[in-house]
C-alpha cells in the first residue's frame, strides 16, 4: 500500500516527505548515547534541532559539535548535511543509478521539479554531472586542506578534518569541528592562512552556483555568450557581490577587525566575510566586534543567499538581480526589464517580488518576535533571524 501511495505524490511532496523523514531519523539516531561523547542521551530537542539544521545545510547549532558529538555522531551529522546538500531526489536517484535501476517517468519528473528544470529530457544526465562534480569538488578541497591540517594533526585526523570540512564547505552547511581547540571558534585561527581561506571559499562559491549553471559551463566550455541567461546572471551578480562586497567589507572594518591585522590576513577575511554569509556558515572573525554597518552587510548577503538548484540557502541571487535590474529600468522609464539582451517576462519580475517579500517579512517579523520574546537588542535578533531564514548558520552569541 506505501509505495502506491508515494507514487500518488507529487514531486514537492515526495522531497518534504524526505526530508521529514530524513530529519527525524537524524534525531533518533543524534538521542542515541553512542552519538554523544560523554556516552549519555541527548536531549530531543537538542537533538531535532541539530539534525533539522544539518538537513536543511544551516548550520546554527545549540552545542558545540566536536565537545558534544562523537565520532559517530559526527558521522550522522556528514551523512545529514551531504543528502540535505545535494537534495533528497538527487541522492535517491544515485542510489537508483548504483543498482542500475530504470529511471521512469514519474521519477524523471521528480528531478525536473527538484531542479526546477523546464523539461525531463537530460535530467538523468544533469543528476550524473551532479555527483561525479561533487566528488570531485569535494575530493579536491579535501586534498587542499589536508596540505594545511596534516602537519599540525598528523595524517588520520587531518584526513578526516579536511574530508568534514570540505563537504560542510560544498555543501554550504557551516558545520565544523573546530572546536577541538576552542569550542564555538570556526576558523577564527586561520583567519590569514591563505590554502584554508580561499580554498573553503572556493568549495562554498562552486556549492552555491548552482548544478544547472554547472552543467552549462561544461556544455559551452568558457564561451560566456553560449551560456543561458540564468548562467550569465549567476556568475556576473555572483562577481558583483564577492568583489563589490569584500571592497565595501574592507572599508567599513579597515579601522575596526582591520585595524592590526596584515595585509594577506585582510585579504583573506576580506573575501571570507563576504563569501560565507552566502549560506555557508563559517566565520574567521570575531563578528560580534563588527561595526553595525559590516553586520548589515552581512545581513543583506545572508539574504540574498546563493543560486538556483544549489546547495546553497537564500531568496537567490537571481531573484536580487532580477529586482535590481527592474527597479533600473524603471527609474530609466524603461517598460521591460532585462539583461543580456534578453527581456524578462513579467512573471518572472512578480516571481522575484513574491519570493523577496516572503522572506523579507520571515526575516523582519522573526526578528522582532525573537527581541520582544528575549528581550534582546533588535539588530542582534535580526541578524539572527536572517541566519536562520537564509539557513547560514551565522550568530552573533546570543
């Protein structure tokens, strides 16, 4: 009777159904003693949320992960944030793959909406390109890390930190395992360690363009005018945000976080600061010293979030750009928006709109609510509230 039933389900539903499921197995699985390192069980809540934040890569946690979680619960949490990361569909449909089942129809369809593709023809192909570049991503930021984490480690366990971290990075999902120095401290000791830096940026960056995106730079090589609309405006506004924001990061910090720090340690958190608020999670600064105008800035990226069919969070640089480039042609008194050379459907612009007031108004409101609730200054709760609709993982220690 089951699978006739999930059968009836449409895509959206099948995908919420899987992450249900998958959330609350994760936390049967985190309760266990054997998942804590005291050997005790942890409490529901406690756990739920930590499985919920895996599963949806946000990273915001209520205990620190190394102090708290074992080896095997770490392991939960990898597997957590790597199904949650590349999406429940993906994941099922390479299982499908391994065992050389037939991919119908039906589960054809699944992927269209789980990727929110316009047709069925090449998904399967699309769902291929997908693993083997996670692997591969993934494998090399590993790689790149352990250059970094082997000499100070030794080889088992900086092994295991650059695998963690690079899937965590990939994924956009901001947990670490750091605390084994200081508990709650990311990367705050490699803020001006250029392989650790840059090479977590890049995995972040590579997560949050995209699979489509992906997969159309492999079909037009470095031809940028072969590319599709979504793809030039994923990578120009992606630059925009990176390089416009890492300058603007510099000047409001530079006599602040800033103000002792060397020349390649301000570059590296330059960039890092703008990057990870992407949805990913880490930190290599202390941000609660942050002026209010940086934190803003941080907001404002947590919202914006990464692209389409990634494994990042956010309302999605497309959806930002869209609007941008609207609000410009309407102060030109323009009557269609565009980009490119391409003009932009209206339902597109209302799309955009719909999508940014939704999370404008989760962000506002959550925000207030948790200061009236708490009783806590609305700027800390907002930037929150932000983390938490953007699914970053960001927090000021509230």
């Amino acid at each position: 009777m089951l699978p006739k039933k999930l059968k009836r389900l449409s895509g959206m539903q099948l995908i919420a159904l899987g992450f249900l499921l998958l959330i609350l197995g994760g936390t049967c699985l985190l309760m266990l003693p054997c998942s804590s390192r005291t050997g005790e069980f942890t409490p529901f809540i406690t756990a739920l949320f930590t499985a919920t934040s895996a599963t949806c890569v946000t990273g915001l946690i209520l205990v620190d992960t190394y102090t708290h979680w074992s080896f095997f619960g770490q392991l939960v949490l990898l597997l957590l944030i790597q199904i949650g990361g590349l999406g429940f569909i993906t994941i099922g449909t390479a299982v499908s793959l391994v065992l050389r089942r037939k991919i119908g129809l039906k589960e054809r369809g699944w992927i269209k909406e789980s990727f929110n593709v316009l047709d069925i023809g090449g998904v399967v192909r699309l769902i291929k390109r997908v693993l083997k570049g996670t692997v591969l991503f993934e494998g090399i930021g590993a790689l790149l890390l352990f250059t970094r984490f082997y000499p100070e480690m030794g080889f088992f366990n900086g092994l295991y930190y650059s695998i963690f971290h690079s899937i965590s990075a990939f994924c956009n999902a901001g947990f670490d395992i750091m605390g084994k120095y200081k508990p709650y401290s990311s990367f705050t000791a490699y803020y001006d360690d250029p392989i650790v830096s840059f090479t977590l940026s890049a995995l972040i960056l590579i997560g949050g363009i995209g699979f489509i995106v992906w997969s159309d730079i492999i079909d037009h090589k470095w031809h940028f005018k072969k590319y599709a609309l979504q793809t030039k405006m994923v990578l120009s506004f992606s630059a925009v945000l990176v390089f416009g924001g890492a300058l603007l990061f510099y000047l409001l910090e530079r006599n602040n976080l800033y103000a002792d720090m060397s020349t390649t340690g301000i570059i590296c958190s330059s960039f890092f600061s703008v990057i990870t608020p992407r949805t990913a999670g880490f930190n290599t600064a202390d941000l609660s010293s942050m002026t209010e105008a940086g934190q803003a800035i941080m907001i404002l990226l947590m919202l914006i979030g990464g692209s389409p069919s990634s494994t990042a969070g956010g309302m999605k640089t497309t959806t930002a750009a869209a609007l941008l480039l609207n609000a410009f042609a309407t102060f030109r008194s323009r009557e269609d928006a565009g980009a490119f050379g391409r003009r932009f459907d209206g339902q597109v612009i209302k799309n955009a709109a719909t999508i940014a007031m939704l999370y404008f108004v989760l962000f506002f409101f959550g925000g207030i609510t948790i200061s009236v609730y708490e009783g806590l200054s609305l700027q800390l709760c907002l930037y929150e509230a932000a983390s938490a609709v953007g699914t970053v993982g960001l927090t000021l220690g509230i």
